[in-house]
C-alpha cells in the first residue's frame, strides 16, 4: 500500500505532466486519477476485501490540487469557446510579460486598443534581454490573457485580436 507522502508526489506528477489519465495498482489497491483542465483530482480508490495494510485516509491527504472522488458518468464541463475568427499573440519564447516600458508607464495596449501589425503590444524578458512583441496583424484587442509580471511560456497566447 502507499504512503501518504507518495500519493502525495504522485498527485504532484501527474498535475506537471501533460498525461490526462494515471492508473496505479498494488497488491489489490488501486488508485486512479484524472485531469480536468489544470486540476488532478483521484476519481477512485479501492480497496481489496481480503485483509490488508491498513487503508490511507482520504482526510489525512492534504494537497495543492482539489480532490474529489467523481461517479464515472459525471459530466464534463468544457472550457468558454473562443470566437474562432479572432487572432491570438502568443508568446515567441519563455519568459516575464510586462504590458508597458517601465512600472510607471501605461500599458502598450489594453481591451479595446486599435493596433497595426507593426504596433508594439507588450514586452517580453528573457535572461535580461527586454523583448518588444508586435501586433502582427491589424485590429482591436478584445481581451488581455496574461497580467503583468506573470510567466509566460513558448507559444502561449498573450491576446486576443478581432482583425480588421
């Protein structure tokens, strides 16, 4: 049987992994757990009939992502649709988004700014170099999807543009 500290890193695994699904069994035991968007949750724990070590508490398990024990046809809920016909910035590489040149300044752009594509909409740092990202394309932005000083990651949309 698991230790608590091991369904615990488990838990932590399966949450930093790109797997949506982990099956784990043991002598008997069997713990399945499932992903819903960025939270891991445990959908199931048996235990055998047969006598056993003694089983984990669910209550002495105490972790950063939500637990919850889910009946298998339980509803999916998706994520909001997006307007397909809008246009996303994403992020050329890793690093700090700040939407304006220095803390006091104001922001490049906000919802509802009119951009070209040569307009500079924020700025993203990479190992000290300040990099100036553009529009790309021309139109309005619709909605902001990072906050300033928040880490950004290789291809992750930064805004959403209605195109002219």
């Amino acid at each position: 049987m698991l230790k608590v500290q091991e369904i615990r890193e488990l838990i932590k695994l399966v949450d930093q992994s790109n797997i949506d699904e982990f099956v784990y069994e043991q002598e008997g035991s069997k713990i399945k757990m499932k992903k819903k968007g960025n939270e891991a949750a445990v959908v199931q724990q048996v235990q055998p009939a047969a006598p056993a070590p003694q089983p984990v508490q669910p209550a002495a398990i105490k972790v950063e992502a939500p637990i919850a024990e889910a009946p298998a046809q339980e509803p999916v809920q998706q994520a909001p649709s997006v307007d397909a016909n809008l246009h996303k910035i994403v992020s050329p590489m890793v690093g700090t988004f700040y939407e304006s040149s220095s803390p006091d300044a104001d922001p490049y752009v906000k919802a509802g700014s009119k951009v070209t594509k040569d307009s500079i909409v924020c700025i993203v740092e990479a190992m000290k170099l300040f990099n100036e990202i553009e529009a790309e394309v021309n139109g309005e932005i619709v909605e902001v999807l990072v906050k300033d000083g928040q880490l950004v990651e290789y291809g992750q949309p930064l805004f959403l543009v209605k195109p002219e």
